[in-house]
C-alpha cells in the first residue's frame, strides 16, 4: 500500500481528507476530540505527507486511493470529514463509492474559478516564479504540480451533484477563499445538504475557529449516527 494513513479510536470509521500542500496532522486536535466515540482514519493523500510522489493528480486517482485504504481496512461503511481539496476528493469519491454514507465538507469548491480571482492570481504567480527552483529542488517541483492542479480539478456539475443523494454538511468560512456563489451551488445541487456559515474565520476553519467547526462536525455526526 503506498497511501499512508494512521488508524486511531474505536466506533464506526470515519476517513479524514485534508487539503492541498497539507498533510493528516492538520486533523491531530480533531482526532483527540473524537476518537473515543469513532474510528478515525486519517490518511495522507498523494504526492503529500509519506503518501506516494508519483502517478496520477487527479480527483479520480485520490477517491481511488481512498477506495484502497477501505478496501484494505475492510470496511463496510464509512464516512468522511474533507477540508478544501479533502472535500473535493470526498464529492469524487460519493459519486464512486456506496459505503460512503455521510460526508462533511468543509470549503470545498465546485470549479477552480470557484476561488476567489485575489486568490488564483497568487497561485499563477507562484507558478510562474517557481520553475527556477524546480531545476535543483523536489520539493519545488511537488509544490507546482499541486498547485497546477488547482488551476485544472474540481469541475462538478449541477447534475452530477444531484446525484449524489448521501447526507452532507458543508462547512464554509465567512472570509473564504471560496465564493459565496460556489458554496451556494454545492449546497442547493447537493439533494440533502445543510450549509452552515463559520463567522470570523477564513478559508482554515480547523485553525482559526475550531470550537465552532467542532460543534457542527459533532451535530452532524451524531445525526447521522443516532436517529430516531
């Protein structure tokens, strides 16, 4: 298996997806909080943390590796938590994968113009300056391959969004790097999602408000797991 991940606490199991040019420590307090009620798999997903540097940056293969570390881990049924790029991997994977049974979302985004233009034109920038480095650096050449794929993945459809008929919470800060626009598609094409708006907080909600993250993931997961 070349997908690194970590497998903590007991319950039913729950993957965590983190988001571009992070790794699963971005998940290390939400772990403690949980792991006595759930099964908490954080993975590092391609060309990130000790996962593989190599093969496809796509969507598509990241859900694939997911599926593996399932299929590995024999699980029946899961769920995920994705952040950013995490929760575009987890809209993939819903629309690949029947054990995935509730997902929550936080700050994904539909399309690359989905980010706000401030914010993509810091990333052509960067991608302009970097490839002086990537002559002599691995490191420069992984943050530009990561980066570009930004520039080209997620392209989510109303239609393909519709179908995906699992329970989803998305999870949006107020000064995101996302457009209201985009979290308003997602969560109006999405058949049964609730959209909760983090006050005070940026694109990192984890980072920057993550008490009030924390009560919305709690809420939610304990709907999907205690009904009536």
């Amino acid at each position: 298996m070349k997908i690194y991940y970590e497998v903590h606490g007991n319950g039913y199991p729950i993957v965590l997806l983190h988001g571009n040019q992070e790794n699963r420590k971005i998940y290390d307090q939400l772990i403690k909080d949980l792991e006595n009620d759930y099964q908490l798999i954080a993975m590092d997903s391609r060309y990130h943390g000790k996962s593989i540097k190599s093969g496809p940056l796509t969507l598509d293969r990241m859900a694939q590796d997911v599926m593996d570390v399932a299929n590995e881990l024999d699980l029946e049924a899961y769920d995920v938590i994705g952040f950013s790029d995490g929760a575009n991997i987890a809209l993939t994977l819903a629309g690949k994968d029947d054990r995935l049974k509730h997902m929550a979302l936080l700050s994904p985004n539909a399309t690359p113009q989905g980010i706000k233009w401030y914010y993509r034109l810091h990333m052509y920038m960067t991608l302009l300056l970097l490839p002086i480095f990537c002559i002599y650096d691995k490191r420069s050449r992984t943050r530009f391959k990561l980066i570009s794929f930004m520039t080209k993945e997620p392209h989510f459809t109303a239609d393909y969004l519709s179908e995906l008929k699992i329970p989803a919470l998305l999870l949006s800060g107020e000064h995101d790097v996302i457009k209201d626009s985009d979290f308003t598609f997602i969560q109006s094409s999405l058949p049964y999602c609730v959209h909760k708006v983090i006050r005070n907080s940026p694109h990192f909600l984890l980072g920057y408000q993550y008490d009030k993250t924390l009560r919305e993931i709690r809420g939610f997961l304990y709907a999907c797991h205690h009904e009536a």
